[in-house]
C-alpha cells in the first residue's frame, strides 16, 4: 500500500485518544478516526485535528499491535498502516515557550508600570540587545523587514530590542515614548501552508509598532494596521524548520496596557486599566473585546465557530490549541500574590522571570528564554534553565514612570540565555546614549547572509556575541557573585531614579554599556 493509498482509507479507524492530541496541521485529507476517550464516551474527529503526544508511544503501538493487543484486533489491518501513517508525518509538538507580564500602577511600589518578559527561543538561538535612535526618513523610502520591503514612515522613535540575531524584528523591547511591547506565539484555526508564504513576522509587527507608537494603542494601532495590509507570515526560526505561527502582544506603556491577539489577518484587543495580566502562548481575550478586526465575527461564524447567537468568544473561536502548559494560570497567581498590598516592583518582576517550576523560565534544551522574581521562577516553568527543551534565551524588565514624575523609565535586559545564570543591566534613553557592542551579534554581509540568501538558511553561521560567549563559557561559575552584583546595581539604580535630577539625564548615557563591561570582567 503506497502513501498516497493510506492517506484515503475510506473507513474511520479506531485510534486510542491517550495517543493523540489537538493539533490541526496535519494533512486534511486523511480520514476521520473513531476516539476512544479515558470515558469510554465514543467521538468522532477528523485525524488531522490530532498530533502524537510521544512517537515513542507509538512505536510501542505498533509493536503491540503486531502481537494483537492494541485496540480492537478485528481493526489490526487497518490500524497498522494509519499509524505507520502517523508515525511517518509526526513533529514535535508547537514549542509551549515565552511569558509576558504586565502590572499596573494600583499594585507597584510607586505607582509605576512594570513590564517583563522571557523570550524562549530554539536552542543556540542567539538574543542580542540593539538600540537604533531616532531617525528622520526620505519621503517614499522603504524599510526592509526579515522578508519584506514596507513603505517607511517619515520619524522613527529611538528604540531598545532584545531581538534574534537573524531578524529584523525584536522579541520584546521599548522605545523612548515609553511604550512596552513583547510577544508571543499562538496556534489558531486560521493557520494553514499559507503562512510559510513571507510576509511581516510577529517580531517585525513589534519592532514597528515601537518604532512609530507614542502610546500603546498606538502602537497597536500601527500593529493591526499592518497586519490587516501586508498580513503574518514566514518562517519563525533559522535553525527549526517549519516553525510557523500567528502571534499576540502585551503592549505597555505608563498609564495602561492592551492585550492584542491575532489570527490571521484578523485580531482581538482588551483594555488593561488595572491589577495585573499576562500571556502565555494562547488565545486569552474572551467575551472582553474593547476593539477587534472588522468582520471577526461573520468569518468565525462562516467557519462554524460561533453559532452566531450566543456571546462571541474569540479564545474559543479561533484558538487551536489553549494549553500553555500551565504558564499562563502559574504566572497569573505569581502576579497576584506578589502584587498582595501594592507592593510590587523591580524585584517582584524578576522573580517572576526566574521560576522555572512554572515553565516561564527555560534553561538550556531545545527553547530557551532569552530574559527575572517572576522572571527567574523555576516552580512555574516560568524559568526555564539551559538543560530544557525550550529555554530561556533573553529576558527584559522595565519600570515605566509617568510623565511629569521626575524621574525615567528603566529598562533591564539579560543579552544571554537563562535569567537564573544572567544578570540584568539597566537602560535609560538619553539624548547620547551608547550601547555596548558585546551584546551585538556581528555583522554578515546580505549576500553571506543566510536569513537573506535564497533558498534561505541553508548553512549556519556564528551569530554569538561576546557577553554570550563568555556566559555560555563561565557555565554558571561565579553565579553568586554576578547575583551580588545584581543586587548591588538594582539597589544603587532605583535609589539614584527616586531622587532623580533630569537635568543630570546625560549621565545615565553609558549605563547599560558599564554594566556590560562590569559583568565580563566576572567572566575572565
């Protein structure tokens, strides 16, 4: 029996539902299969609809079924060759990675924004710490985005990203309005092989919504905007191929924050005023739509995803898959409790980023985060450490102040994997400020490049900057005292921002580049 036979075996096969799981990219023509749920309850979904939880599982299957245990022997020739089928267009599951967090000034010491995120990306994937300045433009000039040319704007603000190396776009960063924004892969119905097709990746989408945002709605203004022109699409990794998916955002900036949720070309956006919120790698925004996509919902209703009667639910509408592996409600309750009393602050955010039994902090593995109490989480998988599956490659915390405070925001970035083992360095804009070329990955020429070479990623190539090198070198040696010296810089940079002097803003111009350079010093 060919490959092409198996794929139209026109009875439904009976498949163990422990073997299977949500996943709808899978190929459409192969047949519905008969579950068997832990409740004995019969149902029937198409096949594409579901993905291999363990291909060793499977391989056990087929063992099994070999000898006539598996299921119901009088199917044994029908099953083997589904699940040979099944085995042969297995892939790993979509990485379950990146956590974004936002607590508003009715919880902080202060009453400042404070914004965090991990980036957990494939593993050896390098993060580097970019700041481009404000910048005038030529009237009908084109800005060059990881695949596609847009029209530029005439201003650009002065931007800090945290960004893979390969890509024009950035993971999570700010601009000098104020403005926050990171985000995170999502898996939705409307995905399909047409978004193998370049268009603006995510991490494009934000790096130009910081570029021309001056508040957050207007950067998500800018966002949405583009996404319903140009569209999402292309691939979202260097290294894994096939990585594909649609994207939302946590947007900030000092007095509020917006959820922005996309799939497709269409999307969903809620208004954060106050407490807290985050995001976790699934569709959040439910029945609280404060602005969505014109048509969202006549196309879900077309779909058969809405009944057109009751309240719309976009989560439910259009997500595919809404596990976030625990992350989203462990990061919730992180946030809750340490926000108890309106006490939350800098610290707060980067012990959040660290927890790792949570899963919000990955270390070494396939995904790694790229970002702190929340940030350094390790109960949560919040933190994910080196050794994991996806790790943590970079993480970023900033501290938003109002306008009219007296004193700057301040933003904290990482520029190497696993925020348990690195150390977050401050940022402020200023007119002058310089950023250290050890958290810069080097330059390729376009035409050795191969994130621009087509056929695309055909060959690696060492994109490792010093500051990631010489981490990845000291392999958590020293750990204690670059802790110490952590400790030692938050507690001197929050004390210098609460009596702040603006007019003394030029001194703050080589903060983060002396950070930098304290920290390799540690690693010699």
């Amino acid at each position: 029996m060919s490959l092409q036979d198996l794929t139209h075996v026109d009875d439904p096969v009976p498949v163990p539902y422990s073997l299977l799981r949500v996943e709808p990219q899978l190929h459409e023509s192969i047949p519905l299969a008969k579950v068997s749920h832990p409740s004995d309850v019969p149902r029937e979904q198409p096949l594409h609809h579901f993905q291999l939880l363990d291909v060793a599982i499977l391989r056990d299957v087929v063992l099994l079924s070999l000898v006539g245990v598996v299921c119901n022997t009088s199917h044994l020739s029908t099953l083997n060759p589904l699940v040979i089928l099944i085995i042969m267009s297995a892939k790993p599951p979509p990485p379950k990675s990146c956590d974004t967090f936002v607590v508003l000034g009715d919880r902080t010491k202060g009453g400042h924004i404070v914004f965090g995120k991990n980036s957990d990306r494939p593993q050896d994937e390098v993060q580097e710490v970019v700041y481009q300045p404000t910048t005038t433009h030529t009237t009908g000039s084109k800005v060059k985005c990881t695949y596609i040319e847009i029209d530029q704007v005439e201003k650009t603000h002065a931007v800090i990203l945290s960004k893979p190396s390969w890509m024009w776009g950035a993971e999570m960063g700010a601009n000098d309005r104020g403005v926050c924004i990171g985000n995170e892969a999502v898996w939705t119905k409307l995905q399909g092989d047409d978004d193998s097709t370049e268009r603006l990746l995510g991490m494009d989408l934000l790096r130009l919504g910081l570029e021309r945002g001056n508040t957050a709605e207007s950067a998500m203004d800018v966002i949405t905007s583009l996404l319903e022109e140009h569209g999402q699409g292309g691939p979202c990794s260097d290294t894994v191929p096939g990585l594909l998916y649609h994207n939302s955002f946590l947007i900030a900036d000092p007095t509020e924050a917006w959820v922005l949720e996309t799939a497709g070309r269409h999307w969903a956006a809620e208004n954060i005023k106050s407490g807290h919120r985050n995001i976790s790698n699934a569709l959040t925004i439910g029945t609280k739509m404060d602005r969505a996509s014109e048509g969202v919902k006549e196309a879900a209703k077309e779909a058969g995803w809405w009944d057109g009667s009751s309240e719309f639910n976009f989560a439910e509408a259009f997500s595919a898959d809404d596990n976030s592996g625990g992350r989203q409600e462990c990061g919730e309750r992180l946030l809750a409790k340490l926000s108890e009393g309106g006490n939350f602050g800098l610290l707060s955010m980067l012990s959040v980023l660290r927890d790792d039994k949570s899963g919000i902090c990955m270390s070494d593995g396939f995904f790694v985060s790229t970002s702190s109490q929340v940030l350094r989480d390790t109960e949560s998988g919040i933190c994910r450490g080196t050794d994991h599956d996806h790790p943590t490659a970079g993480s970023m915390v900033s501290v938003l102040s109002s306008d009219g405070c007296g004193r700057p925001s301040c933003h904290w970035f990482t520029g190497t994997p696993d925020p348990k083992r690195s150390v977050f360095k401050p940022f402020i804009f200023t007119d002058n400020v310089k950023i250290s070329p050890h958290t810069q990955s080097p330059k390729i020429p376009d035409d050795k490049d191969p994130a621009k070479v087509v056929p695309r990623f055909a060959k690696k190539v060492n994109r490792t900057h010093l500051l990631y090198r010489r981490q990845q070198a000291a392999g958590g040696c020293n750990a204690d005292t670059l802790r110490d010296l952590e400790s030692k810089c938050v507690l001197e940079t929050e004390a210098v921002l609460e009596n702040f002097n603006m007019e003394r803003l030029s001194e703050m111009d080589d903060l983060f580049k002396d950070c930098v350079d304290s920290e390799l010093k540690f690693y010699k």
